[in-house]
C-alpha cells in the first residue's frame, strides 16, 4: 500500500494548543477506523508535524512539586 505522508509545520505553537490539535488529528483517526466500513487498504492519513513551542516544565506520572529545582514564585509565572 502507498500512502503519503501529510506534512505540516505549525512554527511557534503553545504547548497546549499543539497538544489539543494533535489529539483532534489523532481522535479523527479512530474514528474513522472505528467505522464498519474501514478496511486496511483504506487511505488513512498519516501525519509529520513539525512545531516549536516555549519552555514548559512537567512533572510526570510521579512527579512531585519537590522534585522541581526552581522557586514557587518562578512557577507561578
């Protein structure tokens, strides 16, 4: 099967608004798959993005406040 890549590039995004139109992309998916009428020769698209955006610090699944090595007061910025 030959499918193409769909490429995008977003530029300088924030972090939350990239993560929610990669989730409107990826939920497009599944529900097309979803569908009764899918089948693996379909044409499903496939995605490249490319996007940028401003720091962000993460905790992770077990993270904890403590664990940060800058201030509240930086945080809170």
């Amino acid at each position: 099967m030959n499918q193409e890549i769909q490429y995008t590039d977003w530029g300088l995004i924030d972090y939350k608004d990239a993560w929610d139109k990669q989730k409107i992309l990826f939920d497009g998916l599944i529900e097309r798959k979803s569908h009764f009428e899918y089948t693996r020769k379909e044409f499903v698209p496939q995605w490249f993005i490319v996007c940028e955006h401003p720091h962000v610090y993460t905790l992770g699944k077990n993270g904890q406040t403590n664990n940060m090595l800058i201030d509240n007061e930086f945080m809170k910025k």
